[in-house]
C-alpha cells in the first residue's frame, strides 16, 4: 500500500510544484523506513484493547508530570534542579528496569553480596 502511495506522489510530482512533492516523497519515504525498522517495537493496541489491557500510558506521564512539577516550582523549600531531576528520573527508570543493582555494583564492587531466592 505505501508502495502505491508513493508511486501516486511520484507521478504528482510530474505534473505539480517538484519541490513540494520531492520534500513529500522523503518525507514517506522516511516514515516507511522508520516503520519497518522498529515494527517489533509498536505495540498493536487493537489487540491489545480487544484483550482488556491499558492501551494508553498517559496515567503514568500525568503522574510523573505531577511529581516533577511540584518539586520544580520555586515555592517549594527544596527543589530539584533541571539536571537533577533527571539523573533522579534515570536512576528511577533504571530501578524499575531491575537494572539499577547491577549499574551500583560496578560502580561500588563491595556492595552487598547478591542474594539468591531460598526455595523450601
């Protein structure tokens, strides 16, 4: 289908403004690649909303959003610095990620000890 599209913008492009038509013709060009590079990545929401998941992350940014802006506003006692807020927010995503332990025992190597779960 983006095939046709394109074909149909390339033979506009012949009979209209070729500067126009030839930014257009990148543009989808580009988009298309980007699409199929990162295909594994784009979640299906109709699938998704057809099994009853949350198909929107906008409760978790409105949160965030909440939480940063509060600590950034100048009535606040101690506020967060721009730069500080978001190596807060890297070390945040890395904890949630499960990756943070990992990042800390490289930097401080005598860390406590891994622990392994104990099964009965």
């Amino acid at each position: 289908m983006l095939t046709s599209i394109h074909l149909d913008l390339e033979m506009a492009s012949w009979e209209r403004d070729e500067v126009r038509i030839g930014k257009l013709c990148k543009t989808v060009q580009e988009f298309y690649t980007f699409i199929d590079r990162n295909r594994a990545f784009i979640p299906n929401y109709g699938e998704r909303y057809r099994s009853g998941e949350r198909i929107s992350t906008g409760f978790v940014e409105s949160t965030g959003n909440q939480v940063v802006s509060k600590r950034m506003v100048k009535k606040q006692q101690m506020r967060w610095s721009h730069r500080g807020a978001h190596l807060l927010l890297q070390i945040r995503t890395r904890v949630l990620n499960g990756d943070w332990e990992d990042v800390f025992r490289r930097w401080y190597p005598g860390f406590r000890a891994q622990t392994q779960p104990v099964f009965a």
